[in-house]
C-alpha cells in the first residue's frame, strides 16, 4: 500500500525535441555572457569548457530526446546542464536576466526528459525516489514512519543539541565551510560524525544518531546500509550570500534543525522556503536549487545538518554516484552509501 502510494507520486517524464530558434537564441544570449564574469572575495571559479558548449549543441538535434536512455548518458548531460548553470548564478548572479536564464536553462532540461521539476538540476538523479524539495512534518505528512520518528527525537532532545552547539563554539571546533559555495561573508561547520562519531566529543549526540540509524528505512539486515552519512552543525553569519547551488545526486538527503536563528535567516529551495526555528527539524532534498543570503545586521544562524540516504532506496534501484549507471541490488554496491 504504502509503496504504491509513493511510486504514484513519481511523475512520468516526457521529452520532446527543443525548439531550434529558441534554443539557438538562449545560447547565444549565454554566450554572449562569457567574459563579462562577476568575481567574489570568495569561493572558486566555475569554467565553462568548450567541450559543454558542443554537448549543448548535440541536444538540439531531431530526436535527440529519445536517445537518452541509459543512465550514464543522461547524467552526463544533466552535467553539461549543471555547468552552465553554476556559470551562471555565480559569475552573473546580479545580471538583471539571471533568473529567467537560470529558468529556461532548467525548463530545457525538462523538455529533453532528463528532469521532472525544472530546478532538481542534479547530475546523478535517480527517478524513482520521491521527491519533494522540503517536508516540515508539523505541516507536511511524512511518509516513512522511521523517518518521521527520527525527526520527533531530534526535535525532543532539542537541548541536548543546543548544549552539544555551546560546546563546538566554546571550544573553536568550526572551520570555514570549504565548498567555496558562500561569495562573501562566513560560514562555517563543526563536524559531528564523518567517517565515525566523535563520541569524545559528542557522546549523547551520537548515541541519538545511533538509535537514528537503528530506525531509518533499511532494505532488511543482510544488506543494512548506513542512515546517517554525516553530521555537522553550520553556522552562517552576518553578510553572508550562499551562491544557489545543488547537490550531485538526490540518492542522498538531508535533515535540517534549528539550533538557533534569532533573525529568522531563510533559506529559497526550489519552490519553497525554510526559516529554520530552534528546536524544529525539516527534511530537506538538496537536489533542488537553494540559496541563503543574511543581512549585515542579522545575527548568526545555526543549524544541526544531517546528511541521510533517501528513505525510497529501500526498494528502488541505486545509482553509481560517479557516473549515473545502475548498481546491480545484491552486488554490495549499496554498502557503499
Ligand atoms: C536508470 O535509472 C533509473 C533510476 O533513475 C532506473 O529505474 C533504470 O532502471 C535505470 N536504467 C538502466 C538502463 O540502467
Ligand atoms: C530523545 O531521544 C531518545 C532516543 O535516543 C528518545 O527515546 C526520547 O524519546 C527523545 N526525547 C527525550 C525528551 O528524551
Ligand atoms: C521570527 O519568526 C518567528 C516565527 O514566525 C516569529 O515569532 C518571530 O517574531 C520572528 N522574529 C523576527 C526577529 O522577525
């Protein structure tokens, strides 16, 4: 019952070839673009090959739509795609035509099939896991009950997160964020748990990530993936612009806590938004585009994050992360989340 009711929620894609003129014409106006970059105190620069340019222009051949059947050519592609688009928002954020270029770079996508949802601009995107780009389970029915669990006990052991904070700042575990994804200002993470727990440094907050883990959706015990895949506290600070971004594949998902956000920072997700409130928690797909921006005058904003798999690959197939193939169910493959 359940499963049926998540697999009617996947929206069928359909392709259809683009339209020449007007793809003609949004290359060009691409184009015309380059050289004119916008360059940040922060952050790397985002190249744009020649090579993503002639992959562009095969996309407008006839029929073109229908020969993107496997899975590593169609995340190859959507990678052409993802490109243009971090060029884009990062070098040419202030350009007063950003936002319908980001929007017909994403509707293109739509139209070749390769996405259902122009900003779920993702390169691995595995089209059988349900998607949404945020669920506040205080509004929003969750549809995992381990999943839903796990976000009452984050919510309910909210001060032993708040004291577990107090800890990394007085301490000075944080270090600047380092994907380069902020333009100006600070942002920065303290790590919970990457390849283990620091229990020595967190021992009730992992023992909460392992009754997590226990709980989260699990294919059956021979073949148990890990839930939690990393845990950090991020702390955005004042004057801080995080460039609109998207994470590589939607296999993986997060969880969201306020920790504190006295100046209510919000966060733009696709078509929603998340204004995190301390002590509550949101599932979040960071496969579809988000942004943050805070004011010289906010005050810091912290959350705790959580880096989880998608609670659908308990059924649905899984992607090679690198390359987009299918990983065959009993090869082992999955242990690799
Ligand atoms: C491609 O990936 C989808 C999931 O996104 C999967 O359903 C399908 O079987 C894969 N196709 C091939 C040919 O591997
Ligand atoms: C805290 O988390 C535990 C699981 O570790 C859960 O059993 C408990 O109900 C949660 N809430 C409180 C108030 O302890
Ligand atoms: C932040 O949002 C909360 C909840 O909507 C509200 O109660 C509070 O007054 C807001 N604070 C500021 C500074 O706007």
């Amino acid at each position: 019952m359940f499963r049926m009711l998540l697999c009617l929620w996947i929206v069928a894609v359909s392709a259809s070839d683009l339209d020449r003129s007007a793809d003609d014409a949004l290359i060009e106006e691409l184009q015309s673009l380059m050289g004119q970059e916008q360059w940040w105190p922060k952050g790397g620069n985002a190249k744009l090959p020649r090579k993503t340019w002639e992959r562009w222009k095969q996309c407008q051949q006839p029929g073109f739509p229908s020969l993107l059947r496997d899975n590593r050519t169609r995340t190859s592609v959507r990678a052409a795609h993802v490109k243009v688009m971090e060029w884009l928002v990062r070098h040419h954020r202030d350009h007063p035509r950003r936002k319908q270029l980001a929007d017909s770079i994403g509707q293109r996508l739509v139209h070749l099939g390769l996405v259902t949802h122009p900003y779920q601009w993702a390169e691995v995107l595995n089209e059988q896991l349900s998607s949404f780009p945020v669920l506040d389970p205080h509004t929003d029915p969750i549809p995992w009950p381990g999943v839903a669990k796990a976000l009452q006990w984050l919510e309910t052991n909210y001060t032993l997160l708040l004291s577990a904070f107090h800890g990394a700042a007085k301490h000075h575990r944080f270090r600047e964020h380092p994907e380069g994804l902020h333009l100006t200002g600070l942002w920065e993470t303290a790590y919970i748990s990457r390849e283990r727990c620091n229990r020595k440094s967190y021992p009730e907050v992992c023992h909460l990530l392992e009754v997590i883990d226990e709980i989260w959706p699990k294919v059956d015990e021979a073949e148990a993936m890990e839930a939690v895949l990393e845990a950090r506290f991020a702390r955005l600070h004042p004057g801080t612009a995080v460039v609109e971004h998207t994470a590589d594949t939607n296999q993986r998902i997060k969880i969201h806590c306020g920790i504190e956000n006295p100046s209510n920072v919000t966060m733009f997700i696709g078509h929603a938004q998340v204004c995190w409130q301390p002590g509550r928690c949101y599932l979040v797909d960071d496969s579809y585009a988000h942004h943050i921006s805070s004011e010289d005058s906010d005050q810091p904003r912290t959350i705790l994050e959580l880096k989880v798999a998608h609670p659908d690959l308990v059924w649905a197939d899984y992607l090679d992360e690198e390359d987009g193939t299918l990983v065959p169910k009993r090869s082992g493959g999955r242990s690799e989340l």
